[in-house]
C-alpha cells in the first residue's frame, strides 16, 4: 500500500489532490489483484487499470500545460534552464504512457495475475520516484 504523505507535496493544490487520486486507484488496483485469489474479478482489475490510465494521461497533460505557463513567464536564461527540465520532465510521462500501454496491449491476457502484481511494484515506484525527484521541483517555479 502506499500512503500519501507531506513528502510528496508539491504545493501545488490541483497537482497534490491529482497525485493523490492516482495513489488511491493504485491502492484499489492493489486490493483487487489480492482479491483475485479468492474471487474472479478480471472486469473490475480492468476497470481500475482503464480509469489509471485515462486519469494519469489527463494529469500530465495538466502538469505539462502547468509547465508551459511557467515558461511563458521565464526570461531567456530562466527558460534555457527550465527547458532542460520540462524535456526531461515529458520524457519520463511518455515514457510512463507507452509502459502503461503496452502492459494493455499485450501483457494483461497472458498472466494476470502475476502481471498484475509487477505492474503494481512499477506503479508504486515509478510514482514515487518520479513525484519525489520530478515533480517536487515544480513547486520552485510556482
Ligand atoms: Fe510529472
């Protein structure tokens, strides 16, 4: 299970309360996949692994528009260092995203379970990871 906690806050109240939402379904995703040991719940694991995507695509698209409303705002020098950044910052989303779907393209039919419970170590340490070192650095710029 992973718990939110003030570690992970960026000050930023929309990207908080989305990083948040995401943590929840990743908790959902992980009590289904437990769960699936006793009871066949296929549709609902993939209810939650539809709703994480679709959620988590929005929520980079937000934290990318945030970005770009920052660099309006940058001076020339400001902005040389801050586009270092943001590229890095976007490379780590699409690389998520292609993760994300590629996990639905073809491994999910395969080994449910087992893919399941991978998929659930590499969300919980990507998002940690990846709002400990990334995203806490917005909040610099806000
Ligand atoms: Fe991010």
């Amino acid at each position: 299970m992973l718990q939110w906690d003030k570690s992970f806050e960026t000050n930023i109240e929309s990207v908080d309360s989305q990083h948040q939402y995401l943590i929840e379904l990743i908790n959902d995703l992980n009590k289904e996949v437990i769960a699936q040991m006793e009871y066949d719940n296929y549709d609902r694991i993939m209810e939650i692994l539809t709703e994480l995507k679709n959620y988590t695509i929005s929520h980079f698209k937000q934290e990318e528009q945030l970005m770009k409303d920052i660099m309006s705002k940058l001076s020339d020098e400001g902005l040389a260092q801050f586009w270092l950044y943001f590229k890095n910052h976007r490379a780590e989303h699409v690389a998520f995203i292609n993760k994300i779907e590629q996990i639905f393209n073809k491994d999910i039919d395969d080994n449910q379970a087992e893919i399941s419970l991978d998929l659930i170590n590499f969300l919980v340490d990507w998002l940690k990871n990846h709002i400990l070192k990334i995203d806490l650095q917005l909040c610099k710029y806000v």
